[in-house]
C-alpha cells in the first residue's frame, strides 16, 4: 500500500489493527544527484515519444531548476514534468509554426480587417485618411517582417532537418557518445537502446525537412565518423549564428529549453538572459535616476544588488535585497519601487505593495500570513502571502513600516535571513526572487538637518551614523541588522525643477493622446511652480497638487470650451504672469 504521512495519520494510524498489519517504510524526497540517476532512467522513453534528443545538461536543469523554483512538489515528479514539457515544446517547435510567425500573420490579419473596416467608411463619405495611411504604412512593414521571419525559419528548418539526420548517421555507424561531446549528451542509462533522434515523417508543409542542397550536403557527407562530428560542430555554429538569441526551432532538448519552461511557470527569468536584459541591468542606476531625481545614491546601491543577484553571485537563500528607505514625505520613496518594478519586473502590476499603517495590532499579523485554525477567515490566505505565491517574482513595497506593531516586524525576521515564510496552513512561501523595499519617516529630521540643497552636509558614513540612533527608537536592533538603511534627501530647487519637467511631460503625453495637441511650456512657468512649492516636509507632493488643483482644472475648461465650440485644437501654449498661470489655444 502507498500513502502519503498526512492519510496515513489521518486514516491508518488511528487504527491499531491497520497498523499492526502494515509495516511503515519511510519514503523521502531523493536528493538531486539521486533525482538526476532516476530521470536518466525515463530520459529514454520520452526521446522514444517525443522522437527528440535530450541532453544530459536538460536532466540536470530540469532537477535543479525544478528543485529551487518549484517548491511545492517533490522530486523526481516535478522533474520529470518538467523535462516532459521542455520535450513537448522542442517537438512542436520541429514541426509547427513559431509562435514568433503566427503573432505577425495575425497582426497583419488584424490590419487587414481595419483597412477592409475603413474602405467601406470611406465609401459612404466619412473622414478615415488619417487611419488608412497609418493602416497601409502598418501592413508593409508587417509585410517586411514576416518576409524576414519567414526566410529566417526556412533557414532554421533546413539546418535543424540536416543536423538531425547527420546525428541519427553518426549514432547509426556506431560513434561512441563520449565522442560526440559537447555536441550531444545522452542518458546513460539509456546506453545502446537509445533511439534514433531523427524527426518523424509528417505530411506537414512545415516541417523541418532540409532541402535539396541541405540534403546533397548530407548524403555527400564522408563516412569518417571524424569528417561526420566536424561537419556537426560547423552546422551547429551556423545555426547559433542564425538563431541568435530567440531560437525559432531547436534541434534538442537542452538546459535552455528546460528554463524557457521554469519560466513560464512561475515568471522567475531563469534562462539565458538576453543581451537587452543584461544592458538594462547594468544601466539600472541611470534608468532609475531618471524618474527618481536627486537620490542617485541610493539608485546605485539598490542596482549593485540588482547586478549581483542576476549574475548569479548573490545568496540564493536570501531575496533579491532588503532596503529600508528613510528620509522626508515625496522625496521619491514609494517611487522608487513603482521605477524599479516597470524597469525590471515588467510593470507595475509586479508590484506587492501594503500599506503597513494597517497593521497596528498584534492580531493583524494573520492578515499577512492568514487565519490560523478556528478563527474566521482560515483557509482563504494572507494578502501578503497569497501575493507572493501568485507572482513569486515581483517587488514587495512595506510602505510607512514604522507604524506597524512590533510583532508584525518579527515577522519578517525569517523572509529577510532565509527568504521563506510558512501561512498559517503550513505552505513554505518563497520570497527569493523578490526585492523587499521599507519605507519609513523616521529620522526625517536627522536628514533634513545634515543635507542643504540636495548634498549631503558630512559623509554618508556620518548620516548613517547619525540615523541610526532614531531608527533604533523604533525598530529592534535584529530588524535593523537584516536591512539595508538607505537615506533620502530633501529635494533643492533643482530637483523640484526636474520633478516638475517630468510631471509636465506626462501631461502632455495625455494630451496627445486625448485631443492630437502639443503642450508647450513657456518661459517663467517652472519659476512660478517652484516658489509655491512653500512647503519643503511635501517633497515633490507639492507640485502634484498644484498641478492637480490649479493647472490641470484650468487647462481642461480651456479643452472644454474649445471642444464646445468645435474648434480643432494642435498646440497649447503656457506662461506665467503675476496671477497665475496663462493659457494659449492654437
């Protein structure tokens, strides 16, 4: 009989005649050399099923990625699904359509239809000239790309089919594997009985068959097991260089292939990171300076850790990082974390953000990790949790930390040091793919009176000297030891002239798109902004609400009466007087 322990407590354990007549033999979960030795066990079957070849460094991605990302089952089982997938996905990629192929034939049908939409418009009279030159400008470059994509994946097709069938040569004259390195690997346990990884005959117009040329190639090959392997390593040079780094068709089962799947399970990037994505995190410090302005300082340190964690050197028990980012209100706290989850994450949807002010009370620590047992709300989850377990991969905003209840802090104790975190169910929830940022006031004042126009009066060692005596007010000296204390700076004219450059350019990027016009901002307008800006304890809040309650009513009564009166409206010009600001409708 096969249980698992929670049944067996459940049912047979309560039952002294069940166990008396069952002896208990303890299975546990293998470890990952010994998962490895059993998925190279059933490697052979699936090659068999699939008709494609796996890599012995797809076995070993599959149990070591399967064991870090994906905790909630067991090894081998989370393995072998795994490796079953990256199998499915590399045989389907042999012989269908690339998914890359498919969304521009179905951009270019979505055009089609529009164009079709507005020819029968322009026939009964109505103004469309604008959108049909933005359509047919659309269908030709879509028609540009899908002729590129198009020759590049008959180029992909005629090599993967060539490289195929010189492998099934090669294993068919009885080459020793071990000779093949490092072109292919193959399970050991499968030794002799492997099968020929050849792509099956189909019907299929789209299969990877080689061509005429590719096929004389092949034929012509020399039986020189030695000519055969050197003539493999070039066309597997060719087809990286054709590939680059988004692989229309892939000739075997290896580690990426096996990543590519981690990472549409649980959204953690796992695989070979793309050229654009390592450009993006090296230039991560001047990207988040530019929509958080004037605290480049701690937009250096939070991309340090953020370039350690994706070159692979970080702890992989710990999160991403752990920041607690204190110093006045609108100074670009809450900020940073929307920069850094639309920079890195993929948007601000990525963003777990809880609002800490809520959780002054022992008791609404549940709230965060869920109900235990017996008490109203039990089984449904916490918001902080469930978050996390939906999008293992996100950023984590504890805004205003300070004011939560002492124990709500230590509860974080065990997310920052080990980055887990049981609910009140028992499910081990996995923070090591997030990036925890803390916000707090405290030590505003301390800041604010070591800082002038934006610099720091003594050393940052001295202000972090100097901080730590408020903050210890507040916080335990263990919670302080597990973060990261990054200070932030008043904001000096030239930051709030910045911050409301960008502020107007947002503005104006809704009035493109709302009424087809252009904002102009005239001379004296940032000066009029910044000497209202009154209140230094406001940081930047300020300037949103005088453009929220001043500008923003004003300039849309202008829009109104314009759009009223049915006039076209293409710029808007501002200016400063004495009263106010000016207003211009061209």
């Amino acid at each position: 009989a096969a249980t698992t322990w929670a049944e067996y407590k459940q049912h047979i354990e309560k039952d002294p005649a069940l166990t008396r007549r069952f002896q208990v033999v303890k299975i546990d979960e293998p470890s990952e050399a010994v998962a490895v030795l059993m998925l190279r066990g059933v490697a052979g079957v699936l090659e068999q099923h699939h008709k494609v070849q796996i890599l012995d460094e797809a076995i070993e991605a599959a149990v070591s990625l399967s064991h870090r990302y994906i905790p909630a089952r067991q090894l081998p089982d989370k393995a072998v699904s795994l490796l079953d997938t990256a199998c499915a996905r590399v045989a389907i990629s042999q012989h269908a359509t690339p998914a890359e192929v498919e969304d521009i034939m179905r951009r270019r049908q979505a055009l089609e239809v529009e164009r079709a939409i507005i020819g029968r418009e322009a026939a009964i009279g109505i103004g469309v000239a604008d959108r049909q030159a933005r359509v047919e400008t659309g269908l030709a470059e879509t028609e540009l790309t899908l002729a590129a994509a198009q020759q590049r994946w008959d180029r992909e097709k005629a090599l993967v089919g060539e490289i195929l069938e010189l492998r099934a040569r090669l294993r068919g004259e009885g080459v020793p594997l071990n000779a093949v390195e490092p072109l292919e690997t193959v399970a050991e346990t499968a030794g002799a009985d492997a099968p020929e990884v050849i792509a099956p005959e189909t019907d299929a117009p789209d299969a990877p068959e080689p061509d005429a040329d590719a096929t004389a190639t092949a034929d012509s090959s020399p039986p020189d097991p030695a000519a055969g392997l050197a003539r493999l390593r070039e066309l597997m040079a060719e087809l990286a260089e054709a590939q680059g780094e988004t692989p229309l068709i892939l000739p075997s089962v290896d580690r990426n292939a096996v990543a590519a799947v981690v990472q549409d399970w649980t959204g953690i990037p796992t695989g070979r990171m793309l050229s654009s994505q390592t450009e993006k995190a090296l230039r991560l410090a001047a990207t988040l300076s530019e929509r958080v302005v004037g605290q480049d300082h701690a937009m250096e340190m939070i991309a340090k850790r953020v370039q350690t964690s994706r070159a692979g050197l970080g702890a992989p028990e710990k999160p991403v990082g752990v920041f607690l980012l204190c110093g006045p209100s609108g100074v670009g706290k809450t900020e940073t974390a929307l920069a850094l989850a639309e920079t890195l994450y993929g948007g601000e949807q990525n963003l777990i953000s809880i609002n800490m002010s809520e959780f002054q009370e022992a008791h609404t620590v549940s709230t965060l990790k869920g109900a235990p047992p017996g008490y109203v709300g039990y089984g449904k989850g916490g918001i902080l949790t469930e978050a996390v377990r939906r999008k293992p991969y996100s950023v984590i905003l504890l805004d205003e930390v300070e004011k939560a209840h002492p124990d709500v802090h230590e509860i974080f104790f065990q997310v920052f040091d080990k980055g887990m975190m049981d609910d009140s169910e028992g499910r081990r929830i996995d923070f090591k793919n997030t990036l925890i940022l803390l916000t707090s006031n405290v030590g505003s004042e301390v800041i604010m009176d070591r800082t002038s126009s934006g610099t720091v009066r003594a050393g940052l060692d001295d202000l972090d000297t100097a901080l730590r005596a408020p903050l210890l007010k507040v916080f335990p000296a263990a919670f302080l030891g597990r973060v990261v204390t990054i200070p932030y700076y008043p904001l000096s004219d030239m930051m709030i002239e910045a911050i409301t450059r960008h502020q107007f350019a947002k503005i104006a990027r809704r009035l493109r798109l709302s009424n087809d016009a252009e904002l102009v901002i005239g001379d004296g307008v940032m000066d009029l902004v910044k000497a209202r800006c009154t209140e230094i304890e406001s940081g930047g809040r300020m300037i949103d609400a005088i453009l929220t309650n001043t500008f923003l009513p004003e300039l849309s009564r202008g829009v109104l009466n314009r759009s009223l009166e049915g006039e076209k409206m293409t710029k808007v010009t501002v200016g400063a007087s004495e009263g106010g600001f000016t207003y211009s409708f061209e």
